[in-house]
C-alpha cells in the first residue's frame, strides 16, 4: 500500500467536505419547506423527532464504520443550527413574532 502525503490527504478530505457542504444545502431545503409546513414552534423543535434521527444516525454511523459519538454530536449541532433557522423560516412565512410566537397556545 502506497503511503499517502499530508497534501494527498488533505486534498481527499476537502473534497468529502465540497460533498457534505452540498448535502447540507440539500439538507436546509428540505429544513426550510419543513418549516412553512409546521403548525407552532413546538413542531419545529420537534424533540421525539430529534432523537429518532440521533438514534437513526448512530445506527448508520455504526453499520458504516463511523464513531457513533462523533456523529451524534455532529448532528446535534446541526439539528440546533437547523431548528433555529426553521423557526426563522416558520415565523416569517406565518407572519409570527419570534418573541411572541411561543406564546401562543
């Protein structure tokens, strides 16, 4: 096996990071359509949800190959970036004030 160079190397991971930078944007389409869809903020927090896609997530993470820990907290912090954008998204289409949309029952 042919021993690889840090450049060789970094090249193979900037390109996985072009890939995962384009799955996200699909990925926030998807947030963002959620969004409109939702009914009030707690649909879009969506916690039953969030855990279903760790528990889904770390189930690949470890039929791929991947550290189950270091996919979890990376979808973690995803997720939260997610979720405040489809509150942006769910307020704006609904005509909602972020501080008062929370308020409502």
């Amino acid at each position: 096996m042919t021993r690889l160079g840090i450049e060789n190397v970094r090249a193979e991971i900037d390109e996985l990071d072009r890939q995962i930078v384009e799955l996200v944007s699909r990925r926030q389409h998807w947030v963002q359509e959620a969004g409109k869809l939702k009914v009030d903020r707690d649909d879009v927090r969506a916690p039953d949800r969030v855990e279903k896609v760790i528990s889904k997530v770390r189930a690949l993470a470890d039929a791929s190959g991947a550290a189950p820990d270091v996919v979890e907290r990376t979808y973690r912090a995803m997720i939260a970036a997610f979720i405040d954008l489809e509150l942006s998204v769910h307020e704006n289409h609904n005509g909602t004030n972020p501080v008062t949309a929370g308020d409502r029952h």
